[in-house]
C-alpha cells in the first residue's frame, strides 16, 4: 500500500525482525518440547518406567507430533524469514522518504500528508510563484519515486509473507465471501494517497496542487476609485484573483465579490446589499453561464432563497429549510471566504459585509463566499458534520461524486438525499468549483485548511 505520511510515521519496520525473531523462537521452543516429551517417552523402558503396548502407541503419537511441529517449525521460519527479509528494504525506504519530505519543509515548499508538495502560502511576485511552481514539481516527481519505493518494499513483503504460507498450505479467504468482513486483515489495505504510478493519481496530486494555489493569496491591493468604491484585489498563487468591491456607505453596505481565472475569464460573482428603505438584506451570486442563486431576509426574520437556471428552470428552498438555521462554520465564516458570521449568532443569510472583507487584503488563504455557502447547503444534504461539511464545501460542496461536478451528479445527488429543494442549487454549486476544486483531491485540499 501506499501509506499517508501520518501513518509511515507511525510504522516501525524495524519491528518485522523482532518479529521474525519472536515467531523462529516460539516455533523453536514447540518443537524441543514435543521433542523432549516424545525422547524421554521413548527411553522409559530403559529406566524401566514405562514398556508394552501403550508405550509403544504413544511412542508413535509422539513420533507424529514431532514431524508435525518440524512443519510448522519450518513454516514459522520461513514467515519469520520474509519478515526478516522485509525489514531492511521497507525500512530504508521510510527513512529516505521521510528525510526527503523533512528537507522539503524547510524550505519555501511543504510537503502534505497526502505526500503532495506545495507551496507555502505566503507573498511574492508572479515571478517567484512560476518559479516556485517548477521547484515543487520536481520535488514531487521525487517524492513520487520514493513513495512508490515505500509501496514496492511493502507489497514485496507482503507478498513474501503470503508466499511462505502459500508454500506450507495456506490461502487467502475469497474476498467476496460475505464472511471474510467478520475478521479483520483479511484484506489487504488500499492506498491512503494518490498513486503516482498511474496517470489518474498524478492528475490528483496536479489537482490538490492547482486547487492549493487557487486559495492562497500570492499578493494584494487596495485602491479608492473617484466614484466612491473601495476595491481590494487579491492575487492567487495560480494567477486568478478575487476583485472585492465596496460602496454605497454603511446604510447600503453594497460588496461584491468577482472571481477571475488565471486567463482572465470571469466565473462567478457575489453580491451583498442592504436596503435602507425596506430592511431586506440579499446576497445574490451569479456564474458566467448565467445562473443566479439569491436569498433574502428581510426585517422581520423572513427569509427566501431561490434559484434560476439558464434554461429557465427556477427552484426555491422552503422557509423552514435547515439551510437558512445552519451555522456557519467559523473557519468558513471568516477570511477564507470573508462571509459575514451573524448566520452563526442566530440565523440568518451569508452575507459580505464591509466589516467581514475589512481585512481581507491581509489573508493568506481566500476562496471567496460562494464556499461558504456551499458548505452549509451540503451539510445540509449530507448530514455531515461540521468538519466534513468544510472539507465537502472545499471540494466543491458535493465531493463523494469525484471528478469534475459539471452539475449532473450533484442534482442527482441532493434528491437521492431525499432535500429535493436543494438539487438547482446543488447544479448551481457544483459548476463554481468544477475543473479545480472538486471531488476526491478537493477533500484532501479541505483537510489542509479545515480545522
């Protein structure tokens, strides 16, 4: 198997020739006490203690006894063997690993638990990024030889453990036996990481470092225009950047929030506004095809949230909907996605307010607040809890479909867990994060950032 870092940490190769050593000892000293009993059996009519027929029958059982325990001694033997024979490899391999991703970590790169080597999330030119980019790419393609180095020396141990017992007669339980669950290791573990061996683990590691990029800020300003806004840009590690906007004055309190892909390609926007003469609070989020999602309150507590496709489909989530109750989790209420935490002191609506973004232009990490909101929506689906729902929300707020969520899984998806209402805004959702934060690698993306 391919082990995450925490568990190679935790492994003691050298442990496999105590092992070893244990398992040769114990068998030894089976085999000398069947064989002190049968030899002493054996001389008693010398001593003449013990002659005739049933001397005789438990000389031979005896006999049997001892070419049974020979067997097993040499079966335990050659276990202990490919334990033996294991310990050096696998343990060299761990060693090199683990020195590798150490050396790593002390410079401008780290290295994940999921063995992928990042950035670290801090300021500096477009220049240095690129740089940076290219430097952690070929840390990774070594790290990728010394994990599948790991993997190699624990699959040829494991193999050379079940070809010893092979050879004395031993078979693996058919894994489709329904009651092969009922012991545990009857099974070999899976990987714990991406496997770098094939295409599909080294598009995984490409996407938990694109997605790690496209959250942490590379660099910022701040300027006032003549017409009164006060606009913050944030440079993301992989060229996109975030335009966050303020106007209108604390009555109005109108921020927006516009997302930019590293070509320059507008993809989705959010908009929170207050209205002075009704009280209604809104948070509108558009995407580039067109889809709008809005909710509002209003003075007295009412709330709404609907959604219009570009097809023209339309869907609302009921008043009473756990959607509108969710907290917002701090971590996601706060500079990753700069989203106003009142939702979490009482109910209410995700907003962006001039106080949530105020120092937004100092985060390391910023996704934007369409997270946000995508994170109560499916911890509302799932059922999850807090921590899973973030780390869903990260990976583009419906991640147990992997891929990329186009939108077609993630309706489906809401409406097989039974919250029809909620299948638009699922669509909706999915297609923010889709091509560079979804599934699989976006989990792994959430586990970083997520408490």
């Amino acid at each position: 198997m391919l082990p995450s870092r925490p568990r190679l940490q935790g492994w003691d190769p050298g442990s496999l020739t105590t092992s070893a050593s244990t398992i040769s000892t114990s068998a030894g000293a089976i085999s000398n006490a069947v064989n002190g009993v049968g030899s002493t059996i054996e001389h008693m009519p010398e001593a003449g203690a013990w002659e005739g027929k049933s001397h005789s029958a438990a000389t031979a059982m005896f006999g049997r006894a001892n070419r049974e325990t020979l067997k097993f001694s040499e079966y335990a033997n050659d276990v202990a063997t490919a334990l033996r024979n294991g310990s050096g490899p696998l343990g060299n391999a761990r060693t090199a690993l683990l020195n590798k991703a150490d050396q790593i970590d002390q410079g401008e790169l780290h290295v994940t638990d999921n063995w992928v080597v990042l950035i670290k999330p801090v300021r500096m030119s477009a220049e240095k990024a690129a740089a940076l980019l290219s430097q952690a790419r070929s840390e990774q393609a070594a790290v990728n030889q010394m994990l599948l180095a790991v993997g190699d020396a624990d699959e040829d141990t494991a193999n050379a453990v079940t070809k010893a017992g092979a050879d004395h007669g031993f078979s693996l339980p058919n894994p489709n036996d329904p009651s092969s669950v009922l012991v545990p290791g009857q099974k070999r573990p899976g990987d714990d990481v991406p496997n770098p061996r094939t295409l599909l683990g080294m598009h995984q590691q490409d996407v938990i470092r694109g997605e790690d990029m496209a959250t942490a800020v590379r660099d910022s300003s701040e300027k006032d225009t003549s017409d009164g806004q006060h606009v913050t840009t944030l440079m993301m590690q992989d060229g996109s950047k975030h335009k966050i906007t303020r106007w209108g004055g604390p009555e109005v309190d109108n921020v927006a929030d516009d997302y930019y892909d590293p070509s320059g390609k507008w993809v989705v926007g959010s908009h929170s506004w207050n209205d002075p003469f009704t009280g209604v609070k809104s948070t509108s989020i558009e995407w580039a095809d067109h889809t709008v999602f809005t909710t509002t309150v209003t003075a007295d507590g009412k709330r709404t949230a609907g959604i219009i496709m570009p097809d023209g489909r339309q869907g609302t989530i009921p008043a009473d909907s756990p959607f509108f109750s969710h907290p917002v989790l701090s971590s996601i209420g706060g500079a990753l996605t700069a989203l106003d935490v009142h939702a979490s002191q009482g109910g209410g609506i995700p907003m962006l307010t001039s106080s949530s973004v105020e120092n937004v232009g100092k985060a390391a990490r910023y996704a934007g607040p369409v997270l946000g909101i995508a994170t109560s929506a499916y911890d509302v689906m799932s059922a999850a809890n807090f921590h899973e729902a973030c780390v869903a929300g990260i990976s583009g707020a419906l991640g147990f479909y992997g891929g990329d969520l186009s939108g077609t899984g993630a309706a489906a998806g809401s409406t097989a867990l039974g919250v029809p209402e909620l299948a638009p805004f699922a669509a909706g959702t999915a297609s923010v994060f889709g091509g560079w934060l979804f599934g699989w690698a976006g989990t792994q993306l959430g586990e970083v950032i997520c408490p």
